[in-house]
C-alpha cells in the first residue's frame, strides 16, 4: 500500500512545493493515470493506493490513448499550473510512487507514449518545454 504522507512529503521535498500544492499534484497526476490504464490495471492501482488517492472511474471505463504532453497538459487544467510546471510535478509524483512500490508501476503497462513520464524531473529547476526538452 501506498503511504500517502510519503509520497505527498517525497514531491513537496522534490520540488519545493507546500503540502498543499504537493497533495495536488498528486492527487490530479495520479487521477490522469488511472484514465490511460486499461481496466486491471486502473483496478490494481486504486487498490494500492490510499481513499484519498484513489481515481474513482469506474474500470470498465475504456483507457484514453493520450501521450505524455496530453497527459501534462490534463494535470495542468486540473492544477491550474502551466505545462512545464505540470510536466515537473507529474514526473516528481510518478518518480515517489515507483520509490515507494516498483513493482506496482511496472506492473500496470503504462502506455509507451507516457512512459516518458516516468523518468525523474531533471535536476536543478530550469525550465522545460510541455515536451520535457529544453523551453524555447
């Protein structure tokens, strides 16, 4: 089971975010995720995942065929947050969930086309483009 402090403390630490924004952050990023997963998968985790964390879409509910800068581009409606912010915040919660449970994110066949975001934000703050490239 996902520990809900953890990861919330692990993306606020991440980012130097407040509780707030980082529970956010987690919170939209994980509820986008459960609509690119196939049913199982959606199933597997919201049931690893702690009540306040869970997505709720039903599992019979077809997976969207989106991409990593849809996928961003959906947090960042949902927080408010510009692309490149959302981009950071998505791979800071996706890179504190594979920290807490591996297995649970290799095991739910994240499409290839978001796979990208699962690698850790670069380092040092600078900014990136909607894409994860260097901003233009």
């Amino acid at each position: 089971m996902i520990e809900y402090r953890e990861l919330v403390t692990t993306v606020a630490r991440t980012l130097d975010l407040d509780t707030t924004e980082a529970e956010r952050a987690a919170e939209s990023t994980l509820a986008v995720l459960a609509l690119v997963l196939d049913g199982d998968a959606r199933r597997h985790l919201d049931d690893s995942l702690p009540g306040d964390l869970r997505s709720g879409i039903a599992p019979d509910e077809p997976p969207r065929p989106w991409d990593d800068v849809i996928f961003t581009r959906a947090v960042a409606t949902v927080t408010g947050s510009s692309p490149e912010e959302a981009r950071l915040r998505v791979q800071a919660v996706l890179t504190a969930l594979a920290q807490q449970d591996r297995e649970l994110v290799e095991s739910l066949g994240v499409p290839e086309a978001v796979r990208p975001l699962l690698d850790a934000p670069a380092p040092g703050g600078g900014l990136t483009g909607p894409a994860g490239h260097d901003a233009q």
